[in-house]
C-alpha cells in the first residue's frame, strides 16, 4: 500500500481511497499527497477541501484517478 502512495505522489496522480476513519465509518477520499511521514499520508482531500492526515494502515483500498485530454482521438 505504502508503494502505490509513494508512486501516486511521485507523480503527482490524484487518487480515490476507501479509508477507515476513526469512527469506524469506511469513507471513499479523493486525495493529492502531500506528504508520506512514517505510518501517516499528509494530503489535500478534495472532499472536505482540507489538507487532512491519514493513517496507511486504515487505507483499505487506492484506486488511482486517470485524466484523459479532451479533444483528442486516439
């Protein structure tokens, strides 16, 4: 898991989580990390428009956003 978020950082990616919060809720995040700090995400959640902490261990799914430009034909 921890991989998936260095690579998401490292290219800049927005990516989608199912996540564990502390209520025990499971809640889907749209994120752009931040920062990786020992066993937490510092990122930009795009649902609260916050920048928000995040434990890796209560990520329970990353599902990374794929942009495609518009007005091109491939």
């Amino acid at each position: 898991m921890k991989e998936q978020i260095k690579k998401a950082m490292q290219h800049n990616q927005i990516i989608d989580i199912i996540y564990i919060a502390k209520d025990d809720a499971i809640t889907k995040r749209r994120l752009k990390i931040i920062k990786i700090a020992g066993d937490t995400v510092q990122a930009y959640c795009f649902s609260r428009q916050a920048k928000r902490t995040f434990k890796i261990e209560n990520i329970l799914v990353i599902h990374p956003i794929i942009c495609k430009a518009s007005g091109l034909n491939a």
